[in-house]
C-alpha cells in the first residue's frame, strides 16, 4: 500500500489508493523476487486485459493468464486477471497507471491515447486499413518507434499488441454506400472515426458500447461504428438492417508493464513470457479476422455462421467508388486532422514509419 501513496500526490488522488487496495493488491507480489521454495503457492501477478464481453477476452486472454500460465510454468508462476470495463480504470487513464505502477500489466487502447498521446494512434486511423494484411503492415512499420517510445520516455514495456474485429458500419435505414451516411448521426468511439464520419457530411456521436443498443433504439443515433462480432454480441443485428462492410477502423490495443514491475519479476517468468505472448498475440489476431467474417455472416444470417446469432440484415458491399473515397478522405482530412493534433514532430515519425511502408506521404500544406 505504501507504493500507492505517491499516486494520491499526483492527481489520481483517492481512486488510486482504492484501486491499488481492492483490485489489483499487487505491486508488493509483483516485487517478490525471492526463489521459491518446493511446494511454495505459486507466484501470482494481477493483469488488467481487455473487453470483457469479447472473444479475444473470453476465449484468449483469461484463459492464458488463469489457467495456462501455471501449466506453462509447471505450477511456478499463475495470474489474476480482471477485463478493464469491469474493474473501473478510466480507459483514458490507463497509460498514466502503467506508468506510476498502479497497475502493474494491463491493457491500453489505443484510440484512448488521441488526447494525451496522439503520436501513438497513428497505426489505426480511420480509413488507413482497409484489410487486416495493411494492418499488419501498417503495425509492423510503427512497431519499433512504439516500444521505444514507451520504454525510454514512459516507463512501459510493450509486451503484446493486439487487435480487435474489423469496425464497420451498423445502419437502421437504407445504405447503398458511403455517400448515404450524409446528415446521419452516427456513433463513433474515436477521433479519427469522427474525422472520418465529418468528412462524409454525417454527425459523429461519441457513445460508449454498453450504452450502444439504447442509444439505437432510442433515435439518438442512426448508424453505429462498432466490430462486426461485438455488434452482433450485442444484439444490433435486431435493430439496424444494413451492414456496411468496409472496415473503417480495427481497435488495436497494448499489453503493457510498467517498466519496475516488469524487472522486479523473477528472470524465468520474464523468459516465459517473451516466449508465449507473441503466441498469445498472433491467435488473438487470428480471432479477430475469424470474427471479422463470422461477425458479417451471423449479422447477414449466412449459412456460414459460426459463433453467433444469426440476423436478417443486408450486407452492402465495397464499391470501387467508396474505395476511392476512403482513399482520398484519409489523405485529405483524417491524416491531415492528426498531424495537426500530434505537431510538428509525427511529420518526421510518420514518414520514417508508415508513410514509408504504405507510401502515402505526409500531405503538402498550401
């Protein structure tokens, strides 16, 4: 408890202190380093992980760190984990309690990051990504700079990167394409998609996903931005008919440690770790892509379905058109809009990083 006490001196105040104290309790075993003696309890950290009401929590994350954890290390190391929309952490603020230690591992993002940290959204602006394979050439450009950023200048290790479901367009009237959405109010949960969403004429609605069903239901919104599968999950397929498929954003997230956490663990779970995250990564992202086309076939009652509850909605396809228009809509405004939030300097990381690996160079200003 006394490592929580600094947090109250730096404006988290009491909601740090209650954090440390009733969720986590951790930063002490987190520092026990001490070898273990045969027949010790095993070595326990707690975890902050992701969405809990979807897959990549459900079927990825809890399960590695409850119960495969212990099997990997023969019963040495076992960890606690908590979804971050249950254990009240302010996504906003999670890299600030990475950072101080008040959460020792835990989950962060990154289209959370926009206000404080907008260097770090860069990877999945909306309108960059239009298939999970420039996704991944996307991160694979961007990684480098992320993790040394995090490392030297806030004190995080970067420990996984993982993505959520393709964002796509959840629509209660009639859609045939991009130029339909004028005038819609429409929810978005970032400020890349807003800028997306502003550049097509529509208002942009910043909702919250528990508070998503209500909001369609009520008129306060009329089209929803939100993953293909988590829509679904949600029950959208029962008050919307049209699917636009164009992924419009993913949801990519990092899995961090504050850095003194991190070091203060014993040599040998480090070791493991470095060896099973990667694995615990790639099969979240093949989670994703699975319930990216899953999510479309349940909503659209597909035969195809899988894992979810099968709707009656019409899937409108991706013309070369809107193509075009996604095209120019990033070059012109989503980009343009970022680097002017992020300065001067995400000129210089934006060309030495994606803009090199993707070819879009930062836009010449008149």
């Amino acid at each position: 408890m006394q490592r929580c006490r600094p947090v109250l001196d730096r404006m988290l105040g009491l909601f740090a202190l209650v954090f440390c104290a009733s969720v986590l309790g951790a930063l002490p075993a987190a520092a026990q380093v001490s070898a273990q003696s045969p027949g010790a309890a095993p070595y326990r950290i707690r975890v902050v992980g992701g969405l809990g009401a979807l897959n990549q929590f459900t079927r990825w994350e809890e399960p590695f760190w409850s119960h495969e954890l212990q099997r990997l290390s023969g019963g040495k190391f076992t960890a606690d984990i908590v979804p971050f929309d249950r254990a009240g952490v302010p996504g906003i603020e999670m890299m600030r309690l990475l950072q101080l230690g008040v959460v020792p591992f835990g989950t962060t993002l990154m289209s959370s990051l926009s206000a404080q940290y907008p260097q770090f959204t860069a990877p999945d602006l909306a309108g960059l990504n239009p298939d999970i394979a420039s996704l991944k050439t996307t991160l694979a450009a961007f990684r480098p700079f992320l993790e040394k950023s995090l490392r030297e200048h806030h004190g995080i290790e970067a420990l996984a990167i993982y993505t959520y479901p393709a964002q796509v367009l959840f629509c209660k009237k009639t859609l045939a394409g991009l130029g339909d959405l004028a005038g819609r109010r429409i929810r978005v949960s970032s400020v890349g998609q807003a800028d997306f969403v502003g550049a097509l004429g529509g208002v942009a609605v910043n909702v919250a996903l528990a508070d998503l069903m209500s909001n369609l239901q009520n008129g306060n919104v009329e089209c929803a931005i939100t993953g293909a599968m988590s829509g679904n999950t949600l029950g959208l397929h029962t008050v919307t008919s049209h699917l636009y498929a164009m992924p419009l954003t993913w949801g990519l997230a990092i899995f961090g440690a504050n850095r003194a956490a991190w070091e203060a663990l014993p040599p040998d779970m480090r070791a493991l770790l470095r060896r099973e995250l990667p694995r615990l990564e790639a099969a979240i992202w093949e989670e994703s892509e699975r319930d990216t086309t899953d999510g479309i076939a349940c909503n659209t009652g597909s035969a195809a379905c899988q894992n979810g509850r099968k709707g009656a909605m019409a899937v409108v396809p991706v013309s070369a058109q809107d193509e075009r228009r996604r095209q120019e809509i990033f070059s012109a405004t989503v980009l343009p809009r970022w680097l002017k939030r992020c300065g001067a300097r995400c000129n210089e990381i934006w060309s030495q990083t994606i803009g090199a690996a993707r070819h879009i160079p930062v836009p010449v200003t008149p």
